[in-house]
C-alpha cells in the first residue's frame, strides 16, 4: 500500500513538473507575441499620431464585437467536445460545424458593424478592413489545436503573426503609404497569413477535414455556448467600452494612448490563464474516461 501511495504521489509530481515546464514555454511564445504587438502598437501611434491612432482603435474596439459574435463562446464548449470524440470523422465534424456556426453569426455582424462604422467620420475607410481582421479572428482554430495537444504551436504562431505585422508595418512606413486604413490592411494581411497556417497545419494533422456541416452539431454548439457567450460579452464590454466612449466624446489623442495601456495590462492578465489551455483538454479527457468507469461499474461489465 505505502508503495502504490509513492508511486501516486511521484506521478503527481512529475505531472506537475511537465505542467509547468510547457507553461512557461507557452509564456515565452506569448511574450514574444505580446512584445511585438506592442513594438506594433508604439510604432503605429507613433507613425499616425496620437489622434489618428485614436481613430484606428476606437474603430478596431469597436470591430472586435464582430469575433465575439462569431465565436459565441464556442471556443471552449468545442475543446471540451473534441476532446471527448475519438480521432478520426467525428472530430473533423466538430471542426466543421464551429467554422459554419461562427461563420453563420460573425458575417451578419460584419455587415452591422461595418455600416455603422461607414458611418462614422472617424472611421472613414476603415470599415472593410477592421471588419475582415475580426471575421479572421472570429475563424481561429485555437481550439482545434489545443485538443490536439498541440497548444504551443498555435501561440508560436501567434507569436510569428506578430513579427510579421511588424515586419510589414516596416515595410509600409518605408513606403510612405501610412494611414490608419493601410495600417488596417497590414493587420488584416498578417492575420490571414496566420489563419492559413492553422488550416493547412489542421489539414495535414487531420484535424480538418473538406465536408457538409452537420447542422444538427451547430445547433447544439449554439445551445451550449450561449452562457458563455453572456460571460465573453461582459468581458469584452468591460474591455472595449471605455475605448468606445473616449472615442465617441473625447479626442482622438486620448484614446489612443488608453487603448495602448489596456492592451498591455490585459496582455500581462492573459499569461495567468495559460496553463489553462493545457489542462483543460486533459480534464475532458478524465471526464470521458470517468463517465465509462462508472457505467462499467454500474452494469457490471469487465
């Protein structure tokens, strides 16, 4: 008995010890994603000028609601459900109906958002670009690969996704063609470079495969995610609103520099929940796994 107790105990340990060796792994890609889009942020305020980026973030806080409608809390609903289907067509099928699910919500949010944005003087050519970077980020695949135990690839590319906005922020500054709406489409540019990388990795990982959606898988997605998507929106007000406000009665100098100093803190608040990403597609597991012992247990199946 003492030596089952030590072997528990020593597995626990060394459970623990891996646990946080790939956090911090995951914490050093995602401080080097974080300090280039900051490097990003400084440089476009710089570049633009205070009221100028004031305008590109008042537009941008005000575009993110186009992701959150499109992922609807879906993301964390599809790890849990990923990780508790075997590896082959059932998993390709979630995949599948998220991407139709966010699709289906973030494209008419699009639409809203970008007329209102049309609208808005501040915003003007602006619209087209800030909508298309969210509907991108509305389609991540972050939680394809962190059931796939493959959570420090996607924040390396992340992390690459940055470097290279920085790379061609470079590029067009050079150029001279500077303007919050070209900085947009730089934005847009490095983040469908990224979203390609997860598909073509999804693709040949076999995690996504072509097919019909299944309507019956986004209905449910939809039923299950809607608490959480009430939990994101509540976050995300808290979040962009001030950014919203300033923009609407203050001058443009002023939100700039706020959007700048939240992006920070909520960038520095983000490397606690990274551990997060690791565990929780274990606990799916545990939880299948714990469903099946009790059944054997109740029907006396060997």
């Amino acid at each position: 008995l003492d030596a089952s107790v030590d072997c528990e105990t020593a597995r626990a340990r060394l459970a623990a010890w891996a646990l946080g060796v790939r956090t911090t792994a995951l914490v050093a890609l995602q401080l080097v994603g974080y300090a280039a889009f900051l490097v990003f942020q400084l440089g476009a305020a710089s570049t633009l000028g205070a009221a100028r980026y004031g305008a590109l973030a008042h537009a941008l806080a005000f575009g993110s609601f186009v992701a959150l409608a499109g992922v609807f809390g879906s993301d964390r609903v599809l790890v849990r459900e990923l990780a508790q289907q075997p590896i082959g067509a059932a998993r390709a099928a979630w995949v599948r109906a998220a991407l139709a699910q966010r699709a289906l919500l973030a494209f008419p949010a699009a639409v809203l958002v970008g007329g209102v944005l049309a609208r808005t003087a501040s915003a003007t050519g602006l619209a087209l670009p800030v909508v298309a970077f969210y509907v991108l980020q509305a389609l991540d695949l972050a939680s394809v690969f962190d059931t796939g135990r493959s959570a420090w690839l996607h924040v390396a590319g992340f992390a690459a996704r940055n470097v290279l906005l920085l790379a061609l922020f470079g590029v067009a500054t050079a150029s001279g063609a500077i303007s919050p709406a070209s900085v947009a489409w730089v934005m847009v540019f490095a983040n469908a470079a990224f979203w390609s990388l997860q598909v073509v990795l999804a693709v040949r990982r076999g995690w996504l495969v072509a097919g019909r959606a299944d309507w019956s898988l986004v209905a449910r997605l939809l039923r299950l995610s809607w608490p959480l998507a009430l939990a994101g929106a509540a976050v995300q007000l808290y979040q962009q609103l001030p950014i919203l406000i300033l923009g609407w009665v203050e001058a443009g100098a002023t939100t700039g520099r706020y959007a700048i100093a939240s992006q920070l803190v909520f960038a520095l608040l983000g490397l606690v929940g990274l551990a997060y990403r690791l565990i929780l597609p274990e606990l799916a597991v545990l939880a299948r796994e714990s469903r099946a012992e009790a059944w054997r247990r109740t029907w006396s199946v060997s």
